[in-house]
C-alpha cells in the first residue's frame, strides 16, 4: 500500500497511525525553511519551501514542501518530498 514517497516516510520512522508527526515536520519545514520559489498559477501562488529537519529516525531529512495560497486563506500543503543531498 503507498508509492514511492510513503515508503520512503515510513523507513525513516514515520507512522501512518500518527499523522501528527509527519504533520508537524512540513509545518516546521514552511516555518524555518527556506522560500526557493514562487510562482502566480491558475489556483493562486504557488511557493517552494526547502528545510532540514530531523526525522523520527533521528537522521536530518531535507524536503522540498509545496503550497498554494488562494485568496485569502492560508497556504495548502500540496506536496512533499525529500530532497537528497549531493555527494561530495
């Protein structure tokens, strides 16, 4: 059951039976993060946050989060998805 991305978010510790947590990530991640892009889109602006954070897992996980705000209302998460750093 799940894609790529849920795969991904649950071998690095995150539960499907708490939510919560992978929730409270993308919020910290369009808290602290960085603003890489915005875009004006048929549905309202569209912005590009990128942040590091640390996964249930205890490793930092970086990812890039997508949000539209229409409007007047808050931002909607749109998608998230992990970032991986290159190789030095």
């Amino acid at each position: 059951m799940g894609g790529p991305k849920v795969k991904y978010f649950q071998s690095r510790g995150y539960d499907p039976a708490a939510p919560g947590v992978l929730v409270d990530t993308l919020r910290r991640v369009a808290a602290d993060g960085v603003l890489t892009d915005t875009e004006a889109t048929f549905w309202g602006t569209k912005y590009l946050v990128v942040g590091t954070v640390t996964a249930p897992d205890g490793r930092p996980i970086t990812l890039g989060t997508v949000w539209i705000r229409s409007g007047e209302g808050p931002p909607v998460l749109v998608t998230a998805y992990p970032i991986r750093k290159e190789r030095k």
